[in-house]
C-alpha cells in the first residue's frame, strides 16, 4: 500500500540536507538473461525504493534542491506493455503514488539536463552498478563511463547514509514480517525434514519457492551446503549423509523489499558428533558475548574483537590454537578459522547500501578499514546507534586449502596447533546469525525465535 507523504517526507529531508543543486535518483532496467525479452527476475534499486516506493523499471527521479521541486521521468506504458504485462497505469497515476504532481516523459528528461548544465549547475548522481545506467549517466552528463564512480557525489551518499541507516517501526516491522512469515518456515521446513539421503537442492527448491506464497523473493541467494567452509557456496548437488553438517544461510525479502538474512547449521539426522556439538557451543558462547556487548556508541569493531576473542579462548581450550587469546586477536591468527566480519547492516539491501560504497557507510574519518586478512571483510565498523539494524554471525571454518596454505608459509606457528588441525580437517563450517535493531539501552533480536541451540535442534 502505497503512502506518498512518506516519500514526500523522506525526499524533503533529503533536500535539507543537501541544500542547492539537482539530485538524479536513476531507477534500475530490466537485465537480459540470453536475449533481450528473456529477463531476470527485475527488483528495483534501493535507494530508489526508499525515495519513490515505485518497483518498476525505466523511471527517474528528479529532485530540485533550490526549489524543492520533486519530478519523475519516464514514459506511458504502449500497447506491447498491455499486451504482454497487463500494464496500463500512466506515467502521471505512477507519479502520485509517490507523491509527485510534476511528471514527464524521458525525452524531456534529457532536455531538463542539458538545459541545467547549460547553467552549470551542481547536479549530484550516486555510483551506479548497472552497465546500463552506468553508460546512460554517462552520455546524458558527457563524462567518460569510467569517471562515473569517482564523480558521483560524495556529499549525496553521505545524506542517503544518515538517513537510511537509522530504521523506523514501520521499516523494522518489514524485515520482522519477512522473517517471521517467510524465512522461518522455510527453517522450520529444513530442520523437519533433514535426513541422510536428501539433496541439498530438495532444501532449496523449497527456500525459492515458498516466499511466492506472499508474492515475495529471496533477499539473495541461498546457501544451503554440506561444505560451510565455503562461505558462499551456491551450489546444490550434493546429498546429506549421516555425521555431515548441514549449513544454511537463507533469507527472504518482504512484501516492501526489505531482507532478513538468517543463518543456522544442522547435523544431518539431527544428532551432533561430540567434535561437532564442541565447535557449535563456542559459537554459540561467541555470539552471546557480541550480543552481551551490543548498545548505542559501541564501535562494532570493538564487538567483533570481543567475539573474535572468545572464539580464540575457546580454540586455545580445544587445542587448535596456542598462546594469549588478545596477542591471537591482535596478529589476526584467528582469521584461519573466522576469515570474515561479525556482521553487516541489513535493511532494503542485505547488506545494506552496500552499492554507496562499503567504506562511505561502516567507516569514516575516525574508524578506518583494517588491512588485516578476515577483520578487513568487517562491513560495519563505526559505533552503533539506536535504530540500526545488524546482523550477528560469528563462524568457525576448517578450509583446507587456506590451512595447508598458511601452514606452508608457517604463517602464525606461534599461534596455531597445524598437527591438530588435521583432525577437523574434513569438518566443514558452522555459522549462527540472527538480526537485531540497537535499542536505547542494548538490542532486540529480530523476529520469533528460529531453534539455533543444541537441545532445540536435537530434540
């Protein structure tokens, strides 16, 4: 349902913030799969959501600092679009379902800037990811394709940032709908049925599938593998066998386009090996520290040392590493088992404004990106404010290349136990991660509860 003083609303913020100058808000096309009427399934960019609320393709948004004149551009829908679609809303009805009453077709659109260039004034554009949009911005503001980045407007990305990094009820109502209705059935789906004999694909046909219920997608695509230690495995072929791990990261979007990202792990048949339930705990007890830490003004990067440090602790007690937990953490030892950040923002994106630049919305002047391998893959380092949404996701991984690598180099032989690695060394990856919205005086964990302990997923 749309709300136009909603976009009316966020767009005038924007305005204050911004002062003087033309914002272009570019909308997503449609991407062809192998030929160009065979399309991917299309989903409109973010920030253009936040702004318009329109998920359709081919439209602009204008807006006019100086006068606060909000415009959309684009073109009636033809006789094709009826025909094929079904289309027939006017470029004007579109336009006031985002609260705008100045609308035009795209061929003005183009008038519109060469006439502003002509005055030279400041118009302000957001990096683009689309090669389509990349090279349209391109011919329209006459700059080479490959300056389109570098020239997109600092001062705009930083706005957008302010604005869209704090959540309100009605946004955090939205990643709780998606997964409260749709990811967690689609866990409780998995953790029903998991049994040796099935194929990774039964799990996930179904997380594809069952988001259709609400007219919804996935918010990316799943990662349902008896190989965790391959952090992005998307790939399906295999079949559950008895002492195996199941890992899976699956998250659905609502019916306003916002994620829910959630990941747990299952031994197959339900039953932790006495290897596997010592590996799943610290996790467990990593997770719950991070979460014991978590309130406003808290830099994440302090959080995603204290849960790197318990992870530390706990792999010095299974005789995995050696030495002080702090000296582990400070010279990136642990990274061989923990190569990745305790978490990313979540909102319209999974990980959200992720096309802003990763460095424009987790770091800053103060909290710079570390060069370090496994803390540099931190998405979110800056202290955390109330109405933040984040997810938590520590995870222990046994990826033997990297271990057969780094022992090679004798990376860390102060530190790290190479002799009795071996034994995990077929163990694969456990991930948990849950998402949470910063409170005024700690976190909420988002959504109904999904079964992450060891009793609940045993039982």
């Amino acid at each position: 349902m749309f709300e136009p003083n909603k976009y009316i609303q966020r767009r005038t913020e924007l305005v204050k913030k911004i002062n003087s100058g033309i914002i272009l808000m570019i909308g997503n096309k449609k991407v062809s799969i192998n030929y160009p009427s065979n399309t991917f399934y299309f989903r409109q960019d973010s920030t253009f959501l936040y702004y318009y609320g329109l998920n359709e393709p081919d439209l602009i948004g204008v807006i006019d600092c100086d006068e606060n004149k909000h415009y959309l551009y684009g073109n009636d829908y033809g006789i094709d679009e009826l025909i094929w679609e079904g289309k027939n809303e006017n470029l004007t009805y579109r336009a006031e379902k985002a609260g705008i009453t100045l609308s035009q077709g795209l061929k003005q659109f183009n008038d519109f800037i060469k006439s502003n260039l002509s005055k030279k004034r400041k118009i302000h554009f957001l990096p683009q990811y689309q090669p389509e949009n990349i090279l349209f911005l391109a011919e329209i503001l006459s700059l080479p394709t490959n300056t389109i980045k570098e020239k997109s407007s600092i001062e705009l990305i930083k706005a957008i940032v302010e604005q869209r990094i704090i959540k309100d009820k009605d946004e955090i109502k939205e990643i709780e709908f998606a997964l409260d209705n749709i990811t967690r059935q689609i866990f409780d789906f998995i953790l029903k049925n998991i049994k040796s004999g099935i194929k990774e694909s039964y799990f996930a046909s179904f997380a594809e599938g069952y988001p259709l219920n609400y007219n919804c997608r996935l918010a990316y695509s799943p990662i349902i593998t008896i190989n965790g230690q391959i952090l992005h495995n998307e790939e399906y072929y295999n079949t559950l066998k008895e002492g195996q791990l199941l890992l899976a990261d699956i998250g659905s979007e609502s019916p306003e386009h916002y994620a829910s990202d959630i990941t747990r792990t299952y031994p197959v048949n339900r039953k932790f090996t006495q290897q596997q339930k010592e590996i799943y705990e610290l996790i467990l007890s990593s997770q719950k520290t991070a979460l014991d830490n978590i309130k406003p003004h808290i830099p994440y990067s302090e959080i995603h040392k204290k849960a790197s440090k318990t992870l530390a602790i706990g792999l010095v007690d299974l005789g995995l590493m050696k030495g002080n937990a702090d000296e582990i953490v400070e010279a990136g030892a642990h990274a061989l088992f923990f190569p990745h950040g305790l978490g990313h923002l979540i909102g319209l994106d999974v990980h959200d404004m992720e096309g802003l630049g990763e460095n424009n919305v987790g770091y800053d002047e103060q909290y710079k990106r570390s060069e370090q391998f496994g803390t540099s893959f931190l998405r979110f380092a800056k202290p955390l404010q109330e109405g933040i949404t984040i997810t938590v996701e520590p995870g222990i991984y046994f990826i033997p290349q990297l271990i057969d690598l780094w022992k090679k180099e004798k990376r860390f032989i102060d530190f790290i136990n190479y002799e009795n690695i071996n034994k995990y060394r077929n163990f694969g990856g456990i991930r948990i991660e849950d998402n949470v919205v910063i409170t005024s005086q700690g976190y909420r964990i988002l959504g109904k509860p999904i079964p992450k302990n060891i009793d609940e997923i045993e039982i």
